[in-house]
C-alpha cells in the first residue's frame, strides 16, 4: 500500500521521528499523502456490500479524518506497522460517519438486532455455535425467509472482526497488532491480552469451516470478497452473507465473558483498539 519513501525524499522512518518531535503540521501533510492509498484501500473494502448511491470517493473522504487520528496519536516505539495501526481508526472514522447520516433503514436494524440477540440467546443455552435453522426456528422463520434476513442485513452497521474490540468511537479500537503489550505494561495488562487473544481463537475454532475460512482469507489474507467468492465458488453476495453470519456468531460467544475482558486495556496515551 504505501512507499517506503515520503513525497519529500526522506526516509519514512526520518519523517516519523521528525514529525513526532515537532508536531509540524507540514510534515503531518506529508504522512497524509504518504498514506492516502492505505485510505482507499480500507474505502474499497468497506464499500463492497453497500447500495449503489454510497460513493467511494465520500468514503475514501470520511476515513481521512481516522488517518488523521492516526497519525497523530501513533507511536513508532512500540514497534507497530502503521497501516495496523491506522486501518481500524480509518475503517471506524467511516463507519462512524455512515452512522451518522442513518442510512440503514431502522426495519432492517431491527432485524440485525434481533438476529444477533437470537444468537447470542441460542450460544448461551446451547452452549455451541446454532445451527442456520436453529436461529430461524427461534426467530419464528422459515429458512427461506431467514437466508433473506441475513442479506438484507449483510452491510446493516458495515459489521466487521474490528468491532468485536470496538470501543465508544473510532479512536478507541484495539487491533490484534496493538494488543501486543509493550516493555511498560504490567502482569495484569498481558494477562488480559492473552486472555482476550486466546477467547477469539477459541470462538474462530468453533465456527464452521466456510465461517472459518472467509474470516482467515479477508482479515488475515487480505483478500477481497469477491475474491473469496471465486475461491468458494460463491457469488460475491453469498461471501458477504456468510462474513456477516460469522461476525455476528463470534460477537455472541464472546458476549458472556466477564466485564472488561471483552477488549485488552490500552495505554491511555495510545487509544488503542476489525
């Protein structure tokens, strides 16, 4: 995604330290459009799934503001790739946004609500991942009308693996990356670190094997959903479907950990957080 050299000539590493020890908002600029395509990048994925009439270019405009988060509060020290770092912040500055002008239906919020309460419900009782007909039986549908829901729904709250960690705002997301403790954190802090690392590969574990695999191959493999669907042999939709399905059984059965175990504790100064 982005160079290994900033629009001035210096190394990226050189402009970071400048930056950081000046605070100049020319060398901030520059970090900008050093990392503008991390920006589209993170608007492209975000826009697969959603109506036609949502432009990304206003996307790509709105995760600017997460970049600028970003770059302001990143800190080279703890050793952290930047796009890391920063792709949570921009993908939540979008996501923010979308929100804020409400254009989901609030019907088709009910139903994403509902559906993910009859998961959350179903894992407690059942104390395994429910079944597609399990979850329809229990919401009172047929398969049919289930399979449909979870179309409708597939691109509700743009739902992604970063929101399992989600904090109150877009400044305070606690990636995978980030959740390495540095040489200042204490007992406590890497404990519940491990902890919250271990439940999500626990809960991954569980789910079934195309869950498992659309999961790996777009957070991990940083494949698109199309792509994941020529993989499958499913259409772009179906992947989309089946993301959605996976991320709202994952929020679930980490829904029952005890309080403040749900996320790891971040640095005050770093608002840490798909």
């Amino acid at each position: 995604m982005a160079t290994e050299a900033d629009p001035s000539g210096h190394g990226i590493d050189a402009l970071w330290a400048e930056y950081k020890k000046s605070g100049a908002k020319a060398q901030r600029d520059q970090l900008i459009v050093h990392y503008a395509p991390v920006v589209k990048y993170v608007a492209g994925r975000v826009s697969v799934g959603l109506p036609r009439h949502v432009d990304e270019a206003d996307l790509a405009s709105y995760g600017i503001i997460g970049l600028i988060d970003a770059i302001e509060r990143f800190e080279p020290a703890r050793n952290i790739k930047f796009e890391t770092y920063a792709i949570p912040r921009i993908k939540g500055a979008i996501i923010d946004e979308l929100r804020s002008i409400d254009w989901v239906p609030r019907s088709v919020r009910a139903k994403a609500r509902a559906v993910e309460q009859s998961y959350s419900k179903l894992e407690s009782s059942l104390h395994r991942t429910p079944t597609d007909e399990e979850v329809a039986a229990d919401l009172e549908m047929s398969d049919t009308e289930f399979q449909s829901t979870l179309r409708k729904i597939s691109f509700v709250g743009v739902v992604a693996l970063d929101e399992v960690f989600r904090g109150g705002d877009h400044s305070d997301r606690a990636t995978l990356g980030e959740s390495l403790p540095d040489a200042a954190a204490g007992p406590m802090e890497t404990f519940e670190v491990q902890e919250t690392k271990e439940a999500l590969i626990r809960a991954v574990n569980e789910m079934g094997d195309r869950e498992k695999t659309v999961l790996t191959l777009y957070y991990y493999e940083g494949l698109t959903l199309a792509e994941i669907g020529e993989i499958l042999g499913v259409t772009e939709s179906r992947v989309c479907q089946i993301h959605t399905k996976a991320v709202l059984q994952l929020r679930a059965k980490l829904a029952d950990r005890p309080e403040g175990t749900t996320r790891p504790k971040a640095k005050a100064e770093s608002a840490t957080t798909g």
